[in-house]
C-alpha cells in the first residue's frame, strides 16, 4: 500500500513537472532504490518518463540511494548541507538526475487544493501556510537567540566572540614570555657554568 501510494505521488509531481519527465526518460528501463531504515522503496523509470514500483524478482537497482530518518529530518528542514551527507551507489549520470529532480521538483499546493476547495479557498489556505511557515521560522530563531543569550551572559555556558579572542591574545602573550623566560635562562645556565 506504502509503495502504490508513493508511486503515484511520484507521478503526480513527475505530471505537474514536465522536465522531471524529460530528464528521466533516457534512463527509461534503469532503478532506484530508495533505502531511509526500516522503510525502501525501488522505483522503475518508464518510457514516459513517470515511474513504476520496481518488480520484486529484479536484480541489483542501477542506482541506490541512502538516508537515515535524522538526514531525512535535516533535509525537510531545508538544511543544504545535508545533502552532501546523502549515500549514493551504482550509476553516476542516473543518480546525479535523481538528485537534480529530487532537489527541484516543486509541489503545486495551490493548483491540487483549488480542485477540491476553489481557487478563492485553496489560495488563502497556501498564503496562511505561508504566514504560518514564516510564524515558525521566526520563532525558532527567536528562540535559539534567547538561548544563545542566556548561555553566553546569564549561565556562561557557551563563550562570546570577544573573550575566545580576548584568551587566544592572553595564550599568545604567555606563549612569547614563557620563551622569552626560556631563552634568558639558557643564557643565565650557560654563564654560570662558563665561570
């Protein structure tokens, strides 16, 4: 049930991205393999360009693509490191499209939720998501500046620019006297034991 429902999500977005389509029509025949521990799912490209649950006698996928559920949180989160963190194994060209796709493709919102509620309707839901979404994202940085206040001033538990600064200075300045003592002590041995 997991795998048609994925699918024909795929499809849909694949349909509503007609250059999705277009790039992964030359690798029609080629699959992938999806693995985010417990769930895989392996897709065939078809002719069209669309795809097709990979049929379960099939040998080895042409390309194999990993993530864990934390990496999977990171990228919903829109953080772009993560994706350098993505494992990916077999067929170079084919997995380098998936990865464009996967990272372009765009979900009409809008267009899916007026076919149920209406232009007027599904307009006003997305621009609430939105507003909402930006409602969020700035609370999250509210709240890890707060956080990053109260450790650095009320509980020093994290150190500020300026003393990490001010102590690497402090570390030069005892590192050069420490030598400066070193080297006048040498001097002071070897006079001693020239008389």
């Amino acid at each position: 049930m997991l795998q048609s429902f994925s699918v024909s999500s795929v499809n849909h977005l694949l349909r509503s991205n007609s250059w999705a389509r277009e790039k992964l029509k030359p690798f029609a025949g080629k699959t992938a393999r999806f693995e985010c521990p417990p769930l895989s799912l392996a897709l065939t490209i078809q002719e069209t360009g669309e795809v097709t649950a990979a049929d379960a006698s099939a040998t080895a996928p042409d390309a194999t693509v990993r993530l864990t559920a934390g990496l999977m949180l990171r990228l919903l989160a829109r953080d772009q490191a993560a994706w350098a963190e993505i494992e990916v194994d077999g067929d170079t060209a084919f997995a380098t499209v998936l990865n464009q796709i996967v990272r372009n493709v765009r979900w009409d919102v809008e267009e899916d939720l007026s076919r149920v509620f209406g232009d007027i309707a599904a307009h006003r839901m997305v621009q609430t998501g939105k507003a909402l979404d930006q409602w969020r994202a700035q609370a999250t940085d509210n709240l890890a500046r707060s956080f990053a206040e109260y450790w650095t001033e009320e509980r020093p538990l994290i150190a500020r620019a300026r003393d990490v600064a001010q102590f690497n200075r402090d570390v030069d300045v005892l590192r050069d006297d420490a030598a400066r003592f070193e080297k006048r002590l040498q001097q002071f041995v070897s006079r001693q034991s020239a008389r």
